[in-house]
C-alpha cells in the first residue's frame, strides 16, 4: 500500500485527506519517492529508482509550473487561439491565431507525436513516469489550481510523452533559425536590381578570419582528424578550402549565453571548475525550472525546460556542462514547382506527385473555428505563407530538424548525461544530440575537460552551391540532403593544452576546417563577450575556484573600453582634431577607464560609455567592408588597433578609423543628453530610475505574446550591470551555475526572479535581492547537505 502524500508548508507537513484526491499513485515498482524543497524553492527529488525520480520530477515541476507547462504547449501545438482569442503579438503584425496556423502548418505538435512513438524503452519509461507525476498533481489538486488556469479558461489536459518532446522543443526553436527567409536571398540573386532596396547593406565578406579566437584550434586536433574530416567532405562533394560563414542577408543567429570551464591542473585542485550563463532574456516565470533530481542511476542537478525532465545545464557528483547557443543553420526551403491544373500536386524528378493533405480545425476564443489545410511533400510542410514570398516566388516546402527527424535522440542524450561519470562517458553520452545546436562545455572532478559542438548538421548537395544560404531546386531530389555529419566529425576537443575552455557565441573551429556548419553570429572571430573571457581566463597561469567564479561578476565591455582608449589615444598624441562632443565624452570618460572601466551605472561615467554604439555595419562604417560586419568584426578592429597602438603609441590611424573612433564617442554624448538630461551629475540616477521604472510582463515568453495580466507584471529591481555584452549582464541572467567538482556541496547557483510561477508564493520572486544584489545562493548536491537547507516535504510514496 502506498503512504498517502503529503504536501510541505514552511517547515511544516500536512497530510492530504486521501492519496492524491482520487489519482492513481505511483506505480509501486517506482519505489520510495520524496520531494525536499529546499529553502530557495529548489525541489529535490530522491527515489529508490529512476523511474519513481522522474515521477517525482513531474509531480513538483507541475506544483511549481503547472500553468506554464500547459500555457506553452498550447503555443508549440497550434492552440493559442483557444485561451487568448485574437491576442496581437507585441513584435510582429500577427495575432495568435496566425501564430497558430504557423505551428500547426510547421508541425512541432505532429512530429512530437511521431517521437513519442519511436522512443527507446528506456527513455519512454522516463517520459511516461514524468507524465504520471505531472498528473498525479493536477488531479490531486484539481480544486486549487493556479489563478491563470480559471482566468483564461484552460483545462489542463494528461500530459504525455509527446507533451515532453513539444515542451523542450518549444524553447528550443528560438536557439535556431528556422530556414523562413532563405526566399529573400534567392530573390536577390535572381533579380538583385529589383529585390534591393534603397540602403540595403551589400553582402561582403569579412576579409580575414581570427582563428585565435576559435574554441577549437588546429593545435588541439590530429593530423589524422583532419585528414578523416577532409575526406567525408570530399566524399559528399561538400569540402571547401576557404572557410565559409553565412553571407550579410541572412539574419543573425543567437546571441546570448556563455560558459567556461578549467581544467585540474589550472584549478589547482585537481577537479574542473565549471561556469555557465545561459543568459537568455529574463522572464516572469524564469524560462528555465531548476531541480534536482536521484534515481538509482540518474543524478543531477541543473536547470531544464518546465514539462520536460532533462536537464540542459547542470552537474552531477562527477560531471558538470554547461551549453550555449550555437545557430547553426538546420532549416532548408526547398522551391517548389506547382500549377493550378496540378492542385496539390509538386513537380519532382519528371513526375507529377500528391501532397499529402492535413485538415486542421484551429478553435478561436470568442469567435468561430478556423479550418487550415497542411500541405505536406517530401521535403516538408508547405509553408510559403510564412516564408517572406514575393508575388512571384514559388511555393515552397520547409525542411528542418527536429520535424524532419522527429528527433528522440536529444532526451535520450540528456538523460544519459545525467548519469555520467567522467568525461569519457559524457562524451559518450551526448553522441546523437539532434536539436537545439549547441556549444557544450563540460568537465569532471579527474580534472579533465572538453568541448563538443552538438547538431545534427545537414550534409547538404554538392548541387546547393549555396550549401543552405538560400532555397534550394525542389523539382529534383538530388538537391536534398544526403544525411548528417558525424557526431565525431564535429568540432570538439578534450583536455586542450591551455587548460581552459570557453564558449560565448563566437567561433567554434579554425578555418581549416573544411564543413560549413551554417553559422553566423560569431563565426568569424569573437564576440565581445568572449573577447572578454579569453583576456580573463588567460591572464594567469593558476586560476583556484574562486577566480574562476569571479569571471562570472565581470562588468568590463572591451569593445566600449578599446573605444575611448583609442579616443584618447587621438586626442592626446596622434594630433587629431575631435569633435567638441566627441572631446566632452572623453572628458568623463577617461577616468572612468582609468579605474577599470566597469560597464555599471553606479560607476562614474558608466551610463556615458554604456551609450557608446557597437553597431558595426557597412551602413555604419567603410571599416566593416575591411574587417566585416556585426560583433566579430568590431572585435578584430578594435583588437588589430589595439595591438598596434600597444607597439607604437604614435599611431598613423586612417581616416575611417578617425571618423569612426569620432562618431561613436561625439553620438554617446549626444545619446546620453537625449535620454538623461543635460545634468551629467544625475545620470547615474536617471539611469537607475529608467531600469526600476521598467515591467516584466508575467507569462511574457519569448513568443513574444505579451502579459497575460499586467497588474501581476513585476518590476525590474535595481540592476546595476545592463549593458548585454558584458559577462554579468544582470538583465540576462536567467540562470547562474558554478560547480567546483573537487567538492560539488559548494555549488552556487541562482534563478532569478524565483522558481514558481504563483504570485501567491514566496518563491515567485524570492531570488530578487541576491538577483540585485550580484549574489548566488548555495546549491548543494549530497543528502546531508540538502537536508541542512530542507523548507519542506513532500512523500508521494515509502
């Protein structure tokens, strides 16, 4: 017989009247299940099994985010429509129910469903016991639901295997692009005098490639690598001798998150030390739920994606990783060819073919049912609505990775993640990763470390010769892809010779690298924010644990810092005549750099350089026709003109070096009187006004829907650090972990705003004043340590 649970208030237990108000209890092969809520609201499951762990997992994550699990998965299934009506997006001129026929035309909630069917044994007893907890709390508290559920009318519905996939897909979608825009290229480069428009940024080349600033250099992998590489590119017709990056049309991939970790010898405690930031946008709920969680093989702690129990960053006893985002190009429109006396009907290798129809009924909140037709071809959904067509553009079909391959492998790999014990065994682990892409770093307390770049990438034609930049010929299925590459054939490393290795959305392998991985943001050279990890992670030869967590609270923005010491540079000893507002600026700012320049408000001329542009765009500058465009080629600039200003201080500059130096000072100036006054001296307080005086809508996700009820919107507390390019970058701070592996019980981490979504908690928005405050709590690992911070309890089964 099963112990009736009992649910945790403060220090005290009450007993429910009757075992889970009328579910069905766990399955009595789970074993004993218990949630420890710890003081910060981090649930911590324990159980004799797996199985009963993921069961508990599913029963605390729906206590804490019941109505945002189910809130989302209506996004990601097609359905928003039925809650919030014809909701506008705040962002773009679409209401839900557009978003819904893009879903459901897209068919994350289809593939989800054809996943679920194909699940390992293994990983659909996981998924199937985490569903069973998550139900297990709705029905044992089918009376008190959360507020938003009676507000807008949602009635939760069992949760699934296939609920599981959707969810961690849903947040997974915004760390890719998704092929949409590949018409627009194609346009240009069939008609480039009728499809550019005025002022339209010509698409350049950056000229050089910073192969130092790649996370894998050509010095941490074989002769042999290389040469096996070389000959599967050569093998499919894909190798190139020069390395490519995504051409200026295309939009630019994900730009947050970072993570570093350092290797035992470095550490000088013989185990890796690990930091990682996620740093997506802070929302109300967090994106991300934390939890921990021990089975009879399964042990982890870290941060997951709420209605799905892996975890994406996190640790156990042995191992800890951390990921970031990649945006690597898994997405391909295929052009379609179609006519009217051929109705759903495509044209492919000489024959006419039948698109196989899906008939969707999307309900509408206060107005009538919406039929939808889902044309589906080899390829993929017809999707030329949502793909930026032209009056004259084909019709064509999307193919994109996780629908194409209704992935399964992914879960599969976080769960044998958390069950690793070494470095070994992780990499072993994460073999098969299929969606989001992703940097990961990882380590483990032998003190070895290692860097793996996770994607199924697209082995595209040799006939694309464009390999994914733009849509493809679809009336012949020699265009399609022959595969993925390799998970062995993807950038990693183990053990690098520095003893250290970082990730921050920049380059991920050298420019002998002969595979196109469809990158963009970063791919050249560094972001600022790597910039900045590489100068602190290099700076000394011996870096203990507490250094290595002090990265994590660093405010210095080299791109603006390298600006004014250039402005300075000009002003003092190159004999260049400055603007007046360009001098004004330096006059405030040069005793900001001389104490460290520190990108925080509460710094003296801190709000002043938080103004200056590091918009770097050939509409903005010649320069970037010399050194490319966006963050990577205002890196190489400002570093190239650096290290030539520490050789020679009296430095011949160009004239476009002058001009840009100039303007991005003269225009702070300028910025900084538009915004907070002509009162230098109160710009500090202005600035923090600003930031206090901003809201962050509750249940504002990245869909970018907006507050669900903005008198429930929280106000953003006193951050000190907005400026995103640095690594503190307060206002992204989703999520902070810091794992010393030599003794994983001094962990830290943090979860702004709280890991609740009920305003009625405490823990909605308990992790706010160490949020403003620059601080992590601690986050303990072992039972000992988790009951010295025990808050509650909760036994669902003895």
């Amino acid at each position: 017989m099963h112990a009736r649970p009992v649910l945790a208030i403060g220090l005290s237990i009450i007993l429910l009247s009757a075992p889970l108000c009328g579910a069905a209890g766990p399955d009595e092969s789970y074993g004993k299940i218990e949630i420890i809520r710890d003081t910060w609201g981090v649930p911590h499951i324990f159980s004799d099994t797996d199985a009963g762990a993921m069961y508990g997992l599913g029963y605390a994550s729906a206590e804490l985010r019941g109505f945002q699990m189910h809130y989302n998965l209506r996004i990601i299934q097609g359905r928003l429509a039925e809650i919030v009506g014809m909701r506008p997006s705040t962002r773009r001129r679409e209401t839900a129910l557009d978003n819904d026929r893009k879903m459901r035309t897209f068919g994350f909630a289809r593939a989800a469903e054809a996943a679920a069917a194909g699940l390992d044994k293994d990983t659909r007893l996981m998924l199937e016991a985490y569903s069973q907890g998550v139900n297990a709390w709705f029905a044992a508290h089918s009376d008190s639901l959360p507020p938003p559920f009676g507000q807008l009318g949602l009635k939760p519905e069992p949760w699934t295997p296939a609920d599981c996939i959707a969810s961690f897909w849903h947040l997974g979608q915004f760390f890719a692009r998704d092929g949409t825009r590949e018409l627009i290229p194609w346009r240009q480069s069939t008609s480039p005098a009728e499809a550019r428009g005025r002022g339209s940024e010509p698409a350049s080349q950056p000229q050089w490639f910073d192969d130092n600033a790649a996370v894998v250099t050509r010095a941490d992998v074989s002769d042999q690598w290389v040469k096996k590489v070389r000959a599967f590119g050569q093998e499919h017709g894909i190798a190139t001798s020069q390395p490519a990056t995504q051409p200026a049309t295309m939009p630019a991939g994900p730009k947050f998150s970072h993570a570093w970790v350092v290797g035992g010898d470095r550490s000088g405690t013989g185990a890796a030390v690990l930091v990682s930031d996620p740093q997506t946008p802070v929302r109300y709920p967090s994106l991300w739920i934390e939890f921990h969680v021990r089975g009879k093989t399964l042990s982890a702690r870290g941060i997951g994606v709420p209605g799905h129990p892996g975890i994406l960053v996190g640790w156990n006893e042995h191992v800890a990783w951390g990921a970031t985002a990649l945006g690597a190009d898994q997405a391909d429109l295929f052009r379609l060819k179609t006519d009217a006396d051929h109705p759903n009907q495509y044209f492919v290798d000489g024959q006419w073919k039948p698109m196989k129809v899906v008939r969707e009924t999307i309900r509408v909140k206060g107005g009538r049912p919406v039929d939808l037709d889902v044309r589906l071809t080899e390829f993929g959904p017809v999707i030329t609505p949502f793909a930026f067509a032209g009056p004259r553009d084909p019709e064509v079909a999307l193919k994109r990775v996780p629908i194409c391959t209704q992935d399964t492998a992914t879960t599969r790999c976080m769960l044998a993640m958390m069950r690793a014990r070494d470095v070994t065994t992780f990499a072993r682990a994460i073999d098969g990763w299929q969606f989001p892409s992703v940097n990961l770093v990882f380590g483990d307390r032998s003190g070895r470390i290692g860097y793996w770049l996770l994607a199924a990438v697209p082995v595209r034609s040799p006939l694309d010769t464009h390999q994914g930049a733009m849509a493809v010929d679809g009336t012949s299925r020699r265009y399609d892809w022959q595969g993925f590459v390799p998970h062995d054939l993807l950038p990693h490393v183990i053990d690098p010779a520095r003893g250290w290795i970082a990730s921050a959305n920049h380059r991920a392998i050298g420019a002998f690298y002969p595979l196109d991985l469809g990158m963009s943001t970063g791919a050249a050279g560094h972001t600022v924010r790597s910039w900045r990890l590489y100068e602190r992670l290099s700076s000394a030869k011996r870096l203990p644990p507490d250094e290595v967590l002090d990265i994590h609270f660093d405010t210095v923005n080299p791109a603006r810092r390298d600006i004014v010491r250039i402005g300075l540079n000009l002003r003092d000893r190159s004999g260049t005549s400055l603007s007046k507002d360009a001098q004004s600026a330096l006059n405030v700012l040069e005793g900001w750099l001389a104490k460290g320049a520190h990108s925080e408000i509460t710094t003296p001329g801190g709000v002043l350089a938080g103004q200056i542009s590091t918009f770097f765009r050939f509409m903005a500058t010649p320069l970037a026709d010399v050194y490319g465009g966006g963050e990577t080629g205002l890196t190489r600039f400002l570093r190239d003109a650096t290290a030539r200003l520490d050789r020679d201080e009296k430095v011949d500059w160009t004239q476009q070096e002058r001009e840009f130096i100039d303007r991005a000072l003269a225009d702070a100036w300028t910025s900084a009187h538009e915004q907070y006054g002509d009162d230098v001296d109160s710009w500090d307080d202005r600035a923090g006004e600003q930031v206090r005086g901003r809201k962050i809508g509750w249940f504002d996700s990245l869909d970018n829907f907006g507050s669900l009820d903005p008198s429930a919107d929280m106000t953003w507390p006193g951050l000190t650090c907005i400026d995103g390019q640095t690594i503190k970058s307060q206002t992204a701070q989703s999520y902070t972990q810091y794992v010393p592996l030599h003794d994983v019980d001094a962990a830290m981490s943090l979860l702004p705003p709280g890991n609740s979504e009920r305003t009625d908690s405490p823990l909605h928005d308990n992790m706010v004043p160490l949020w403003q405050a620059g601080k992590l709590h601690p986050a303990p690992l072992s039972r000992a340590a988790v009951e010295r911070v025990a808050a509650g309890r909760t036994v669902l089964a003895k």
